[in-house]
C-alpha cells in the first residue's frame, strides 16, 4: 500500500520564530518556496498539509539563511504514519 505522507507543523510557535530570524516576511519565504502567502500562512497555523517537496523547501530556505542544517522532522509530523498505524491495528488486531 503507497501512502502519501501528511505532514503538519509541530510547533506553529518554533516555525514562525524561524521565520522571524531569518529575516523572511511570509510573502518572501512564500515566493522563494513557490507557494502563496495564504498556504504558507495555513501551513503555519497548522491548517495545511503541505508535501513532503514543500516542507523541504520551507526547511532549505530557513537552513541557507540561519546558516544551520534542519530536518523536515524538526518542524513538521507525519500524521498519516498514526492513521495507518490505526488501520493496521483494526484490520489485523
């Protein structure tokens, strides 16, 4: 079974205070990631979902700019690893 990950922010708090030190109005960091201010913005808040393809532009943005190496998991989860963890327990449990 293939699975496209689903991922959500993890702290909305630590994402946005990134943001901040590197300098980025959400507008900026939107372009450079080739999404809208308003995704970047849902993204954020925890609203959106974004790809795993997004998620690592956002975090290749903030690393170039504060000059430190992040991982998609320092700010985001995966929250359909959960949701197949669950199918498979009800299926095979």
């Amino acid at each position: 079974m293939h699975v496209t990950s689903k991922l959500k922010v993890r702290s909305s708090l630590a994402l946005k205070h990134k943001i901040a030190m590197a300098g980025f109005t959400s507008k900026k960091l939107a372009e450079i990631v080739d999404i809208t201010p308003n995704y970047l913005s849902q993204i954020v808040q925890g609203k959106a979902s974004p790809s795993p393809i997004r998620a690592q532009a956002i975090i290749d943005a903030l690393s170039a700019r504060l000059g430190e190496s992040f991982t998609i998991g320092d700010f985001f989860f995966d929250v359909s690893v959960k949701k197949n963890a669950t199918d498979f327990i009800s299926e095979f449990g």
